[in-house]
C-alpha cells in the first residue's frame, strides 16, 4: 500500500509535512509531495484538512494461503533448562489474543530436557506444547533453533508466534522471519486485535521512544512479533491445566551448526536481577563522580533490591553496559523503580516506563523525570540518598 | 580480508523532540547523522584491515543524501563506499530493506565478513542484520562485544548475553552485529576527510542488482505501519515538600510504609 497525494485536492496547507514521522514530504510548487523516504503510516492521512492525502492499495504477489495458518503460538525460552520469565509473560498475554481469536494458545519449547517445563507451560495458559528435544539444543544456536522453529512453523502453521526480545529472541527471530519470508515487529509493548481486520495489532516505540507505532501483518502468516521482557504480566498459574504435547523429531544435524559455544563468561549476578527485580535504584549523571555510584549500591542493598544505570553513566564507563536501562539497554518493570540524578530523557524512560511505582531524585526540578514519577524529591542525590538509607534502616530496625 | 560494513543514515533521534501543540515529531534542525552503532562496526572493521590487512568497503540503502553518511565512513578510513538508491527501494520494511542489501552484497562478489550495528536508533528493530545473512545463507552472531581472532576458516568473538558473555567460534564467512562496548570509534582527520570528498560513491540502482522487485520496497514488506501517535504521558504524582534533605526522605519513608513497599 502507498500513500498519495492528489494534487488537485491539495490546498498546500503544509500540515501534512509537520505531522510525518520521517521528514517524508516535501512542498513542491504549493503542492505536498511524498518521497522516498515514506514508509506508508498513513499519519499524514488523518492531518489532511480537505481529505487530498489516501491509501492506495498494491496487487502484492503473496502465494500464502492464510486460512490455513491457525493459532497463537509462544516461543519459550529456556536457558539450562530453566524458562525465562518473559514466555510466561508471553502466554498470559497470547491467551488473551487466542481467546480473542477464536483460536488456540500452543507454546514450543525447544531444548535439551525440557520435558519437566510442560507443566509450568500449561500452568501458565498454553492449550498444547510443541516439544522438540535433542542433544543440539542445550544451548542456544541460531542455525538449529531456525531449522527447527522454521519446520514447525511449515508442518503446524501458526498464525500468530510471540517471541521475547531478549538477545537470543533477537536473534533467531529475524532469522526466521526472513527464512519464512515473513513480517515480524520488533520489541513491542502493546499488543491488541485491530478491529477493522482482526489483524495482531502490534505497538512498538520508534524513534528512540518519541514515538509509537502501531504495526500489522496483512498479508504474510505467521503475524510474528519480539515483546519486551517485563512488559506484560504473569497470570497465577493454574496446575490443574492440561494439555496436548506434540513431540516433533529434531531435523537438525550436527553439521548444520555452524557456530560452536566455546566459553560462558557470566558477569556476577547483577544484571540476571535487573530484569527480574522487584525494586531497582538507578543511578545518572547527577551522582557526579564514579565513586558516589556505591550510594546506588548501598540504597538498593538496604531495599533488596538491584541496581541499574542511565546510559550516561554506561557511557562514561562508570558501569558496564550489562547495567543500563533504557531504549538501548534493558527493558525493567519493577514494582518500584528509584531514578537517582536521572534527568529521564526519553531514551531511559522507554527502558523503565512500565515499571509500578516511580520515584524520582534530582536536583533540577524541571527535569523530565518527574512528569513521570509517582513520588518525587528535589534535592541532591548525595544528600538526599544518606538520608533515605538512615530513614530506611531505621524503619525496619523499627519493624 | 574482504569486509564489508552496513550503514543507515538515520535522525539523531537524541535531538528529536515532540511538539507538546500539535503532538508529531519535530525533525527541523534534527541533524542526520551515521547510526552510532554502525561507527562502531566500521571501527571494527578499520582495525581487522589493521591487523590481517585486506579492503574495507561500505554498503548503504537509502535516498541520495545518504552519501553524506557514506563520506563520513571514507573520511574514518573505509576504502570503498558504494549506495543503493532508487524509488524502488523507498518504503521497504526491515524484509524488504535486508532483500535490497543482500542483492548489493551479492553483486560485490567475495566477501568474509559483513558488520553491522546491533540496531538502528531511530527504528530500534536489529533486523536487518539477521535477515541478510539469512538470504545470503551465512553464519551469524550478533551483539558481539569483541573480536578475538580471525582465520580463514573461523572467526573467535565474544557475544554479549543478559548473563554475561559467550565466547563463539563461527565459520566464516560470517555477518556481525556490533554493540557499543566493541570499541570507541575514531574521528575522521583533516587528511581522511579531505580524501574522502575526492572519492566517487557508486550508486547502484534497482537495475544494477539481480534481486526480485516484488520483495522490495512497499510491496515487498509485509509489515505496514497502521498507525503512529506520541507516547501517553504518566500522571504526575506527588513532590515531597521540605527544606532539608533529611525531611524529605523521612516524608518519602512515610509514603513507602504507607503503600507496602518496605
């Protein structure tokens, strides 16, 4: 589908060049004009005061049979056996989508002795399991997880497939998407029906945060999409669900693997916590020296919590990346989260948005952060974080 | 070695602000700028001709203005740069945009390694990456944090994980995706910048490359955007009042008793 301009309706009131995204249009003898750069998102549509701009629907040559490709499926990721949080995430949020559909909700699990996870699978809402098992699968490699996800997206055909868009989901997702030749939307935050076509309504930030867009398959199965990790809820789990297990032979040969796992070097367990932490206090910029950032550590220590960093302080070497939060970094979504001399640019906010409860520090109080922030303090973070500590030790000594 | 990096001339989307008034993107005075992450991928690849010699050569789509973007990466010290830039190509989506550079890829003939960002920052989607080494039929790694050693048939790298690293051995040829910590990318100098304006960046047309039209540009991207708008803004909550620090934290204890948290 493009998107035109008919320049006998255009009254060159230019406000369909202010409200595109990409900078695509362009004023040409008193007439909009859209170039290269449009990417069909149709914002300049709804801004049009005389209805000059439309959709012009394209013959696409897709040899796809939709109608066959049915259900909902969640990849689970598992690392050693162990399933990361974001699949149940996924499931509760997938079941949602089958319900809604009309369909089922499968999970896949792909592993080396994985078997003792299908329970927790079901637990957590899946109607089926698709289990593929195999020495080749106790750890990740992108080309056995893309032989193997790919067969079992042409053998089941799925309709929908949600991924966590954690390193590893990044990595095979593209991988398959591309084998399929399908379309996948990456890092979402959202996910709905779209009225209209019953189409996954898939919602991202682009543009470093600045903005969301929402994103639809029409005409490619299976509708693939990364989410966010931390984004979306577990349900209770619920063990007296059960289910059908489809066992699948691995097709994958050792020869296929071209990539060999030589060492993991893990970095302590700091950053595992990050994501799954129930409290984090990050620390920016405004802690002004390298050596303060043991404040962040001391304050989050007495709370139990983890702790995370702006990307300014990852930048200035303070921390290593593995502890940044933001667009770039990691995606958290604590019950509480401490933004400590953290300015909020939008780039942190998007890594950090969904968290429950917001607590700001800093001393500027225009600082962005605290639009967002459910409790606030202006002051100095070396002044004020002591006397949190102090306040807070107290409190439990108390309790 | 033949190398080959993947750029995108991309909005610094660190400038980009919205108009609180009518809600859309301020991109006047917005600079275009190379992705950060791919400088660190032309860094990485300026430093394997260093060490085990050979060419490096970079590869981007995108409209004719992208040459901007392309000099800045001859003025780093990149050999060659080559743009992909027709009609044909605008619109694509991450499917349709990895068709285009594979075919640019393709017509390049031998090559050992391709680099490339972890991700673009005005799309965020690290897609393109995966999906030309998957049309080109190579291994791949991304997130790689350092490059160890290198030979003819193998290529030893640190990949980054949520738990730490994993030390990789690939079979070459091989596609990278770069991230940040790899390496600190260098300024262009006087001598590289003005040698880089003497040099003529090809520009390949649809019709230079061997590539299916149907999986370019609109009609090749499966995915469409339905719809864009700004972000909601959270309510703002409550400020503690107080004169000191002190005050201030004990009010805010208060607060966090109150709702359960410690």
């Amino acid at each position: 589908m493009a998107v035109k301009v008919n320049p006998e309706e255009c009254i060159g009131c230019t406000a369909c060049v202010g409200a595109c995204p990409f900078g695509a249009i362009v004023m040409e003898d008193g007439k909009a004009l859209i170039t290269d750069a449009c990417t069909a998102c149709g914002a300049c549509i709804d801004v049009c005061p005389v209805g000059a701009i439309h959709r012009e629907v394209e013959e696409k040559n897709v040899s796809m049979n939709k109608d066959e490709f049915k259900g909902v499926w969640v990849y689970v990721e598992q690392v050693d056996g162990q399933a990361r949080n974001v699949g149940y995430e996924l499931l509760n949020e997938g079941r949602k989508l089958a319900d809604a559909m009309g369909q089922e909700l499968a999970g896949v699990l792909i592993g080396d002795n994985v078997d003792q996870l299908t329970k927790e699978v079901f637990a957590r809402g899946a109607d089926k399991i698709y289990l593929v098992e195999g020495k080749e699968f106790s750890h990740y490699s992108t080309d056995a997880y893309t032989i193997t996800l790919t067969d079992l997206i042409h053998t089941y055909k799925p309709a929908v497939i949600l991924m966590g868009a954690t390193n590893d989901g990044r990595d095979l997702g593209p991988r398959v998407a591309g084998r399929v030749g399908t379309g996948l939307t990456a890092d979402c935050t959202n996910l709905g029906i779209d009225p209209a076509t019953g189409l996954v309504a898939w919602t991202r930030p682009a543009f470093g945060g600045n903005i969301m867009a929402t994103i639809l398959c029409p005409d490619h199965r299976p509708q693939m999409g990364t989410i966010r990790p931390n984004v979306f809820k577990r349900s209770a789990p619920d063990y007296t669900r059960t289910g059908e297990i489809v066992k699948v032979t691995s097709k994958v040969k050792m020869t296929d693997i071209r990539t060999k796992l030589l060492e993991i070097i893990r970095e302590g367990v700091a950053s595992a916590n990050l994501e799954e932490a129930e409290i984090i206090v990050s620390g920016g910029r405004g802690l002004s020296k390298p050596e303060s950032f043991a404040l962040i550590e001391e304050l989050a220590d007495v709370l139990g919590g983890a702790v995370g960093a702006s990307r300014a302080v990852v930048d200035a070497g303070w921390k290593p990346a593995l502890y940044q939060v933001g667009q770039t970094g990691k995606t958290v979504g604590p019950k509480v989260y401490f933004a400590c001399g953290i300015s909020g640019a939008i780039q942190h906010v998007a890594g950090m948005s969904s968290s429950d409860i917001v607590i700001a520090i800093n001393k500027d109080p225009e600082a962005p952060i605290f639009k967002i922030a459910n409790y606030g303090i202006v002051g100095d973070v070396m002044e004020v974080i002591p006397a949190l500590i102090d306040e807070i030790k107290k409190v439990k000594a108390a309790g | 070695m033949d190398i080959v990096v993947c750029v995108k001339q991309v909005p610094d989307t660190t400038e980009v602000r919205i108009d609180p008034e009518t809600n859309t993107l301020i991109r006047q005075g917005v600079p275009s700028i190379v992705n950060p992450f791919d400088k660190n991928a032309v860094e990485a690849a300026l430093q394997l001709r260093e060490k085990y010699g050979g060419k490096v050569t970079i590869l981007s789509m995108g409209p004719l203005q992208s040459k901007e973007a392309l000099k800045e990466c001859l003025a780093m010290g990149a050999d060659e740069a080559i743009l992909l830039s027709d009609r044909a190509f605008g619109g694509s989506d991450t499917l349709a945009t990895s068709h285009a550079l594979a075919a640019g890829l393709r017509k390049m003939g031998k090559v050992d390694i391709i680099l490339c960002g972890k991700q673009a920052i005005d799309g965020d989607t690290a897609q393109v990456g995966p999906e030309i080494a998957e049309h080109l039929g190579i291994t791949q790694v991304t997130y790689v944090s350092k490059i160890n050693t290198v030979d003819e048939q193998v290529i030893r790298v640190e990949r980054e994980h949520e738990e730490g690293y994993e030390v990789i051995e690939a079979q070459m040829p091989v596609l990278l995706t770069v991230v940040k910590s790899i390496n600190e990318p260098r300024y262009p100098t006087v001598k590289g910048t003005m040698k880089a304006n003497r040099k003529e960046i090809p520009v390949w047309t649809v019709d230079d490359v061997e590539v299916d039209r149907d999986a370019l540009g609109l009609k090749g991207s499966p995915t469409q955007v339905r719809r864009i708008f700004t972000p909601e803004r959270r309510v703002q909550g409550e400020m503690m009042q107080a004169d000191t620090a002190r005050e201030a934290a004990t009010l805010l204890v208060k607060r966090l008793v109150e709702i359960k948290i410690i």
